[in-house]
C-alpha cells in the first residue's frame, strides 16, 4: 500500500509520525503544525516547529532541520548540567579514559561527526588507563610521535582540550602537557598556512581505485572515492541510508517523489551543512554495498581512526583521503555532460555533489533550490564512476 502523500495527510485529522520522533498534527483545515518529541533529563518533552500551512508553512525537509537543531541544542544543554553532577560519582584517581568520556559527554554535540574519531584516537593512547594527573609532558610527546603533520595537530587539539577540562574540575592541577612552547613544536613539522588536503593527480585514480586491497576498509575507500563523500559520511554511513530506484522519498516541498536513480540519502544531523544530501549511486557504488544489512548496520562495520588515510598510504604515502574530493572535483570540471540544457552547469553539479551551495548563488536563490539536483547530478557520477573503475 502506498504512503499518504503530503497533501493527503494535511486533510487528516491527528498526528502523523514522519519518523525520528516528528510529527504533523492535523487539528483542522486551517490548523497543521509540526512536533518533536523528545525526552530531556527522564521527561518527554514537546518542541513546536512551526505551521505546516499558510505563508509560513515549513516543509518536511525544514522541519527536519529545524527538529535536528533542537535535539543539538537540548543535548548540549542536558550535557552542560549534568557533568558537574556525574563527576563525583568517578572513581577517585580518574584515569584519562574517565576524563575523556566526560569531556566528550560535554562538549562534542557540536561536532558530532569527530566526536567518534576522537574517542577512537585517544582512547587508544598507551596512557589511557593511567591516573590524569600523573600524565606528564613526556608521556604526550610519546603519543604524537611518528605522527604526519596533520594527524600531529589534530590530536594533540584533542588532547589539549581534554587536560584543559580535567583542570577545570580540579581533577589535576599544573601545566597543560599537550600545550608546548614555540621550541617545542620545532621538533614537529608544521602545516603551513592556507595549504591545501594532498591529493592523488586524477590521471593515477583508476590505477589507485585498482590497486585498493578486499575488505571492508578498502569497500568504504571505493565508495568515498566514487562518490566525493566526506570520510565522516562514509564511516556512519548505515543501510538504512541506501535506497533503491524507484523507491519513494519526501522531497524538499513535503510532497512524495520517486527516485530516478540508486541513491544514498544522508540525514541532515549527519552533515556538515547540516541539510539533507542526496547522493547519486552508479552501478559501480552499488556493486561494492553487496547484499544488504539491517537498517541500523554501518555499510562497512565500525572502522578503526584514519583507517582509510592509512591504506591509502600504504600506495600514496603523502597523499590525503579528503584530497580525493579536490581530485573529483578538477576532474568534473572537464567534462561534458550529455543533455545538460536545463540550466545548472557541470561547475554546479560538482559543487553540489560536494554538499557546497550552489557556486555564487544568493540567499535568496540558497532557500529556493534546495533538492540539491541529485538526478541532474546521476550522469556526471555515472562518468566518474566509469572513469575511476576503468568500465
């Protein structure tokens, strides 16, 4: 049986679930608004989004953000309050694990997708288990090294901030041991200002795409690479995100559409722009899946911190995964999509596939053109894909 349409359940009276706790509620002709509910310290709370109808009418795609927004903001909000709280319950001596996972409670609802590689990387550390007040400076310096430039930076951001907030609740006193004078951080090379992620040259990606070893490290590098994907979209990327052609979706004006394509559809809270993305899936994309998981089930099972980066190093020592979207895009703009008469020029399209506004547009133009253009977007995918893989 076919779902209601948009339309349809405007002219039902109740509560409609759109899934992820939202809903429409339908009073009356004149009366349909959108709920989120959602359980805030033990109690369920109701946040009111918005009419469904008359000039300020929000479309489903809107008040999905607008739900996303609020789960963000009440996280963060529970969070601020009860660290205080929980801290005494921590066991006396807490060790950097400890530490760690309150200040990631605390503070990674505003940068949810590397709150995961965090956890990841620092928790792996040798002194994860050790006292946060014994941790010195040395045992710091023996954590980063070996490290690329990039990977240095980042980490020792992490672990700065994570001793800074373990001083904040007097859980250790003195200097901050990932915090280093200008000496210091001579032994480290630096990342020069304004550089750019390292690419591979686009003429090396079909020998690159080939020579990528089996396994569900390599699945998710092909993916990202046929793609132009964020390493983040990829990592928690689940089946429930992948939908066949033909297969039914809201589109940005609230209303049921089908499909023209394989697609990968990634919810607005798991982006960076924080808006919904369709991404088209060729044939090649769809071959790496195989046979399909529960819904909840990552495409590629949990892969361990820059476990992509480290096998595309083994082939391509300094180059970087995210570089691959640089690599895509100086390729698309190269091309020549068929039937392009519509408008949108392949600069868009590329611009587009990438998750970025549209190249130039107001923001006027940002609020109207928001489906993104997925099916214009399917051809020149279809063309990259052939190119990468060779077929």
């Amino acid at each position: 049986m076919a779902r209601p349409s948009f339309t349809d359940l405007l002219q039902r009276h109740g509560r409609h679930n759109q899934g992820d706790s939202l809903f429409l509620t339908v009073r009356g002709p004149k009366s349909a608004r959108w709920e989120f509910k959602m359980r805030v310290a033990g109690t369920l709370k109701s946040f009111w989004l918005g009419s469904a109808i008359g000039p300020a009418a929000i479309g489903l795609t809107q008040a999905r953000e607008l739900r996303a927004q609020v789960w963000l903001e009440q996280r963060g909000k529970v969070a601020a309050t009860a660290t205080p709280r929980q801290a005494p319950t921590m066991a006396a001596g807490r060790t950097f694990r400890e530490v760690l996972e309150a200040w990631l409670a605390a503070n990674s609802t505003s940068w949810a997708a590397k709150s995961t590689k965090a956890r990841g990387t620092l928790a792996a550390l040798s002194f994860a288990d050790r006292d946060i007040a014994k941790i010195t400076q040395a045992d710091v310096l023996d954590a980063l090294a070996g490290e690329t430039p990039r990977q240095h930076m980042e980490k020792r951001g992490w672990l700065a901030a994570c001793f800074a907030f373990a001083r904040a609740q007097q859980w250790r006193t003195g200097d901050n041991p990932a915090t280093f004078d200008k000496d210091m951080l001579r032994g480290f090379a630096k990342i020069e200002k304004g550089k750019h992620h390292a690419r591979v040259s686009r003429d090396d990606v079909p020998a690159l795409y080939a020579s990528i070893v089996d396994g569900d490290t390599a699945r998710a590098l092909r993916l990202l690479i046929l793609t132009a994907a964020r390493a983040g979209d990829v990592e928690g990327a689940t089946w429930s995100e992948i939908h066949p052609k033909g297969a039914t979706f809201v589109n940005a004006d609230g209303d049921d559409e089908k499909l023209v394509c394989d697609a990968w559809i990634i919810p607005a809270e798991r982006t960076k722009e924080r808006k919904r993305r369709i991404v088209p899936l060729p044939p090649q994309a769809m071959a790496i899946l195989g046979e399909r998981g529960a819904a909840n089930a990552l495409l590629f099972g949990k892969l361990a911190s820059n476990a992509m980066l480290n096998l595309l190093q083994k082939t391509h020592p300094d180059k970087t995964v995210h570089g691959m979207r640089s690599t895509f895009r100086d390729w698309a703009i190269r091309q020549s999509v068929p039937n392009l008469t519509h408008g949108a020029t392949v600069r868009d399209l590329a611009e587009l596939q990438q998750g970025h506004n549209l190249p130039g547009a107001s923001a006027v133009e940002k609020s109207y053109a928001r489906d993104g253009l997925y099916d214009l977007r399917a051809p020149l995918m279809q063309q990259w894909a052939a190119f990468a893989t060779g077929n």
